[in-house]
C-alpha cells in the first residue's frame, strides 16, 4: 500500500452515500443541502449522524430549529443535487433555481424532494464540534420509503453522481 491523503481515501471509498438535508428557512421554506457524510447509529432507539462544515447554512437551521429531514435523493435528482451542493441557501431557493419539485411529509413543515427513495424525519440530539465540521447527532422519528425510486451515490470522491448499479 501507498500513504495516501484523507480527501484521495474518499476517492477509493467511491461510491459513496448521498443525502439531501431538507431544513426550514425562517421564512418558512426549504433548504435543500447535499451531504455524504451521514450514517446510521442506533436502530433501537432510532438515530442518525451527519457532518457539516461549520459554514454552512443548514447547520445554522438546525442549531437553530432542531428539525431535519434526511432525503436519500432518487436517480431523476441526478443533475440538481450537485447544484444543492454547490450553493449556499442563505440567499438562494434552491427549491426554485434548480426546479425540484418538492413534497408535503405528515406531520412535518419541512418539504423534501418528491423524487426521494428515503426520507428520515429527525429531530437534533446534540452537536459536537470535530475539526472544521459539526457533528449533528439526531434522533429519528418517522421513515419513509419509495422502493421505486433508484437511489444516488457519489462517485470519484464526491465529482459525479449516478446510480450505484
Ligand atoms: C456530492 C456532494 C457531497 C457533499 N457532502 C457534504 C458533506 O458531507 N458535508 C458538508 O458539509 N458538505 C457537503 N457538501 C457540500 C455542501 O452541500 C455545500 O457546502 C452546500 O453549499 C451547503 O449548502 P447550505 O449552505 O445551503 O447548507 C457536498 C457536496 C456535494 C456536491
């Protein structure tokens, strides 16, 4: 084996898991934000983990509003979901820039992609500080799924995204 860099492990990690992190806007809209760096941590009970940079808008929603939704993005997001990671909702819809069309969930104010193989409705444990992201743990409380919705994954490190098959 060679020595290698973090970022150049990713690359061999390929391809690697997408999510759309969905948060509410004081204004009452939806912030849609790319990451792939999300997993699970309990089924019993039900939590979730992801990072973000501390930059971020989203995580300011969350600190903020303890309220998130966690969207596995179906195959038809495929040319938006890098424009969600690309750009900063703080002050662009990304909703409307980039055309998704979004979808109510039970019980919840926050909308989320309707083309969305999983959506996880979370609520913020706690937050810890690991270098130049937070760690946002989050208790689940409802799931939702679409088996006919092809899941996305990032691929090359995080440049491209396609299906997994
Ligand atoms: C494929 C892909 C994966 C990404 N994964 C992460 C991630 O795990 N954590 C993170 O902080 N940013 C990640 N990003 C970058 C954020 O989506 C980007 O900083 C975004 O502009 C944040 O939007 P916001 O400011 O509206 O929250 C990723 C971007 C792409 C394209």
């Amino acid at each position: 084996m060679e020595k290698i860099t973090l970022p150049k492990a990713s690359q061999l990690t390929s391809p690697n898991p997408v999510t759309v992190v969905c948060t509410q806007k004081p204004d009452g809209s939806t912030n849609l934000a790319t990451v792939s760096w999300w997993t699970y941590l309990s089924y019993n009970p039900g939590m979730i983990a992801y990072a973000m940079a501390k930059t971020s808008y989203s995580g300011e929603l969350v600190r903020n509003d303890k309220r998130v939704i966690l969207t596995i993005p179906g195959a038809e997001l495929r040319d938006v979901v890098l424009g969600c990671g690309t750009t900063t909702g703080r002050n662009t819809d990304k909703a409307s820039k980039f055309k998704i069309q979004l979808a109510e969930v039970e019980g919840s104010s926050i909308k989320i992609p309707v083309h969305s193989r999983v959506a996880i409705v979370s609520k913020l444990k706690e937050y810890h500080e690991v270098g130049d992201h937070y760690l946002y743990i989050c208790d689940v409380e409802q799931v939702y799924g679409n088996e006919g919705e092809e899941a996305l994954f990032a691929w090359n490190g995080y440049a491209q995204l396609r299906p997994a098959k």
